[in-house]
C-alpha cells in the first residue's frame, strides 16, 4: 500500500505532455523564411478568424513576398488598404535595405510610427494593440505600423455625475480620449504623464497624469511604486487597480474617488492630486482622497459662494439622514418615546396597534424590499426599470400597510431615506451610508440613542484612522487646517483661496496671482450720480 500512494504521487509530480506549456514566441528570434513567421502566428494566436493575414507573393516594391497581419476590429481598415496594401502593390523603384527594414518601408509608405521589431513578445504585443504587423521574406525583423482604430464610442454627457451649469462632456472607454480631453482643459507642458502595462494576460493600458510641481513627488513616487507591485493576470475597469493601491480595504468608505467628468479630473490635478487613466472605461481615479471631497460637486465653483455653502450643508444633512434615519425612528419609538411629542405619539401608536413586529423588524423588512427595488430597477431593461422601481415602491408599500405588516409612519421614514441616498452627490459615499444603517440600526435596537452615539463615535475614530496615500482621510478637519476650512463643507469666496490645499498639493501653493482681490466697484455709485448730474447741468 505504502508503495502504492508513493508511486501515484510521483505520477502526479511528473508533467504531462498533454497540459505542457506552449514555447513562449520570444525565446526564438523572427524567421527570415516569411512561411514560417505565418506559422507561428497561426500557432500562437489558435488561427483566430479575426486574426488576418494577406500575403503577397511578389511585391513590386520589396521584389519578395511580403505579408501583413492584422486584427479585425480594433484597426483601421481603410488606413491599412489606402496606406499599406496600395503602396506594396505599387510599382516602383526597388528598395534594398538589409540593416534597417524599418527605414525601407518608411521610405515607401505614407505612415507615421514605423518601428523595426525584433521580439516576438514585442511584436504580439503590437499586433493586439492594433497595429499591423509588416513582414519582408528574406529579413529577420518585422515592422510595425500604428494603424489603431475600430468602433468606439463617441463623446456623451456623463450619466453618473450630471451638472446643471458645467461641462456637458464625459470620458469614454479610450484612453487616448480621454487623455486628450482634460489637455484640452489644462494647456500646460508641466501636465506629465506617465504610461504602464497592467495585467499578465490582458496588458491593459494604464497612464497616470499629475501636474509636476503641483502635485508631491513623495505621493507620485508611492503610486509608481504600488501600481509597478501589481502581478494580475487582468485588470478590466479602474476599480480593479483601486482596491490593490489604496492604503486600506478593510473599510466601508472610498479612499480613492473616481469620476467621468473631464473638468472635475482637471480641477483635482490643479488641487495636487495624480489621476490613473485605465483604458476600456470611462472612470478615472484621483487621490489622494479626504472625506470632505466626496461632497463637492463642479458646480459648487460656478455658483456664487452663499448659494455653494447652502447646497453643501444640504448634502451633509441628506448624508446624515440616510445613515441614520431608520434607526432614529427606531430608538425613540421603542426606548425614548418621551422624546416624541404627545399628538405624534398617539398617531404613531394607532398606526402600530395592529402592526404585529417591533419596530426595528418592520424597519428591516422595509429596507431590505427596497434595496430589492432598487437592484431590479438597475439591472432590468433602461425603458422598464424606472417603472418597476417606482411602480414596485407604490404597490408594495401600500399591500404592506392594507396587510397591516409595517405600519404609515415606517413607509415614510424608509422613503425619505431612499431619496437622501440618492440624493447624495458621490455614489461611492452613498453606498457606505446603505451599508452602515444596518449596523446603526441593530444599535439602536439594542441599546437606543446611546447605543447609536456609541457606534458614531466608533465610526469618527475609524474615519480619523483611515488614510489616502499618506494623506488623513479627514483633513482639513483632523487634524484641523483653519486656514484649508474655507472648501470643506462650506465654500469661502473665490477671492480668498489664494493657496492650494498644503496637505495634498506641492511646492507650488500659490493659486493666484499677486493683483487677485475681492472684487470691487472702480468708484461708488454715488460718485457716478453726481458727475451725471453734473454732465446734465452744463
């Protein structure tokens, strides 16, 4: 027996043929026999039908078979068919240029970014990237031509973060357009940016852009270093490289903000913040991160201040009111009804007579149907969803209260909830307020207000504890920054910013110029009266 399991397990040590691992394409140089660069190709790419390979057997240009190869889809056809094939096919002067294959298809063709290959790593990386790829019988290298393209989608207003007075363009799931769109914003050489390849398998594009100057070298050197530690085999969307770089995940809150807006990207780089661009979606990450900024909104900077400062104690107050709503209700209904006025009480009390559960079930009940809704208006159809969603809330509230489940009183609370979450300028932000009634919920349940004072203050410490790339997540509050107080909660005027954020930006603070000041009339008004009357008496 013993013989037995010793013989398997050097059976299992041993490697199959069958599951051995393809040679790698760049442990052996390019072929100058062009059949067998094909093949290759063939071999590694599993003869896609998407990948194409025309083959050319005498090229009048070349005076060799030349072949190109190409992927459907992500290129751009009528480049390649006005710029490459025609100009292989054209007949012309023979050129010869055994040392730099690269310089002769150049000299040939009408096409920028023509590079000499020599890896076949490098060279399959190309190819899945959109370029095409040129081959030459007769040469060991290979060139490749930027012929990217395909269909993509075009500039739309952002969806999640609309604005009344603001921009009305939005990030696409191309890199490079997204790119360009906040340089169109910010004309400045000192915008630096800086490119990577993340993921094993899907070498997904990756640029991180900040303003050098502006921004701290010590925090752009961090974010090199975490995104270089990322070993993945694929990363599809932002929020996969915003878990594996943020300081701290095990926390309900977003240390990192992320957003489609080109000019709210362009006002956090000119703030000290970097920004990581990942190709294939429209979110852009930006950080550091403090609280207070996920309930800032673009607008705020387009209104005047008065108006900007009541707008964003309106958004605190909403937060608030989401987070702890439900259990407000519930702890002065069941520990603290001396705290509810004498009317209200008797009304809440003849709605509840015949309601069977206490009130901390007949919250949860509610909530938990309405995060149900909520999910169902989301992933049904566009043209269905806001009607299920609405059209579920009214059906299913008024059958609970006819049934005599929960009572009138409830559906109001857990309604007014709803809209402050939705309320809520940041997504992120909005959800962490979902996930933590619960918690303050149960508290109140248990221990009443005291048990919810208990969890606030647990959930203060754990706010001060938290950090963005060094950065303290409640800052400028703690630790308290009087002089950064005027764009927390409240925004100051204009006028009086004359720094940029000291905890997150650079050597270079100074937001304005020398001749910056409150804005004022030349001369009074009164002034102006006089010298009119007195224009009017001569």
């Amino acid at each position: 027996m013993p013989s037995f399991f010793k013989k398997k397990k050097l059976q299992k040590n041993q490697p199959s043929q069958e599951h051995e691992k393809p040679k790698k394409p760049n442990s052996f140089p390019i072929s100058p026999v062009l059949d067998e660069n094909i093949e290759i190709i063939k071999t590694q790419t599993g003869n896609s039908s998407e990948i194409i390979i025309r083959t050319f057997n005498h090229s009048p240009r070349f005076q060799a078979r030349t072949a190109i190869v190409y992927v459907k889809g992500i290129t751009d056809q009528q480049t390649i068919q006005d710029l490459l094939i025609e100009s292989i096919l054209k007949p012309g002067a023979h050129v010869a240029d055994q040392e730099n294959l690269a310089a002769m298809v150049e000299e040939i063709m009408p096409l920028g970014n023509i590079e000499q290959v020599d890896d076949w790593s490098v060279l399959f990386e190309s190819l899945m990237a959109g370029d095409t790829i040129i081959f030459v019988d007769g040469y060991y290298s290979a060139v490749r031509a930027c012929t990217e393209g395909g269909e993509k989608r075009s500039i739309e207003e952002p969806s999640t973060q609309r604005a009344i007075r603001g921009s009305r363009e939005g990030f696409t799931e191309y890199i490079e357009t997204n790119i360009s769109m906040v340089r169109r914003l910010i004309q400045n050489p000192l915008l630096w940016t800086e490119s990577m390849k993340i993921g094993k398998v899907t070498k997904t594009n990756v640029t991180i852009m900040y303003i050098k100057g502006i921004a701290k070298d010590e925090v752009i050197v961090e974010l090199r270093k975490r995104l270089n530690k990322i070993d993945i085999d694929g990363v599809l969307e932002s929020g996969y490289i915003e878990q594996l770089i943020e300081d701290q995940s095990i926390t309900a809150f977003p240390t990192l903000y992320y957003s489609e807006r080109p000019d709210t990207v362009a006002g956090n780089l000119l703030e000290g913040r970097f920004a990581v661009f990942v190709n294939g979606t429209p979110f852009v990450l930006l950080g550091p991160a403090v609280f207070v900024q996920f309930f800032q909104s673009i607008e705020d900077y387009t209104e005047r201040f008065y108006i900007s400062t009541a707008i964003r104690l309106l958004r605190v107050l909403v937060f608030f009111i989401s987070l702890i709503g439900p259990a407000t209700y519930i702890a002065a209904t069941t520990f603290h009804q001396e705290m509810i006025p004498t009317q209200l009480l008797i009304a809440i009390a003849a709605q509840r007579e015949a309601v069977p559960f206490p009130s901390f079930v007949e919250a949860l009940i509610m909530e938990v149907t309405f995060e149900i809704l909520r999910e169902a208006g989301i992933r049904m159809p566009k043209a269905i969803g806001s009607a299920i969603s609405i059209v579920g809330a009214l059906v299913i509230g008024q059958a609970a209260v006819q049934a005599g489940v929960v009572s009138p009183a409830m559906v109001i609370i857990v309604a007014i909830t709803a809209i402050a979450s939705f309320a809520t300028p940041s997504i992120a932000i909005a959800i962490s307020a979902r996930l933590l009634r619960f918690i303050f919920m149960i508290s109140a349940a248990t221990f009443g207000f005291y048990g919810m004072i208990l969890v606030f203050i647990m959930l203060v410490v754990h706010l001060c504890s938290l950090r963005s790339f060094g950065v303290p997540y409640m800052s400028p509050l703690a630790p308290f920054i009087p002089a950064e107080v005027g764009d927390t909660f409240i925004r100051a005027p204009m006028w009086t910013g004359t720094k940029r954020p000291a905890y997150i930006s650079g050597p270079n603070q100074q937001r304005d110029g020398d001749n910056m000041s409150k804005p004022e009339p030349e001369q009074r008004r009164i002034l102006v009266t006089e010298n009119e009357g007195d224009q009017n008496e001569t």
